[in-house]
C-alpha cells in the first residue's frame, strides 16, 4: 500500500513530512513491516533447549575468560 502525498503551492516541506509520516503511521505499514522482520519459525521444544544449552555455555566461557583477564 503506497503512500501518495502531494505538496500544495505554500506549504511548507516540514508539514509535507510531517503529514506523510502521519498518514504511514495511521495505515499500520511500518508497524506491520517491523513485526514480520522479527518473525521466527516456531522451534520445537528440543532444538529451543539446545539453544539455551549453547548460550549458557557460551556466556559462562566468556564470564570465565573475562575473569581470567583473557580476551
């Protein structure tokens, strides 16, 4: 769905902007365009577990470096 907004003989370029970015955010364009950017296929229970398990590990071998003074 696009956005036409025209600029009329004296209006200002602030109020143009102002005015497309009104009616963007009143047709839910851009909020619907954020939501699908972060959509993820549903994980099955083990492969979520999995994941956790990997980060945990992760984060306590940095947490056990940073302690040690490595990098």
């Amino acid at each position: 769905m696009v956005q036409v907004t025209r600029k009329d003989e004296r209006e200002a370029n602030e109020n143009l902007i102002r005015r497309f970015n009104r009616k963007v955010l009143q047709s839910g364009v851009l909020a619907q365009a954020k939501a699908s950017m972060r959509f993820e296929k549903p994980l099955s229970k083990t492969e979520r577990r999995a994941k956790a398990i990997i980060r945990r590990e992760r984060k306590a071998d940095k947490l056990a470096k940073m302690r040690l003074g490595i990098r």
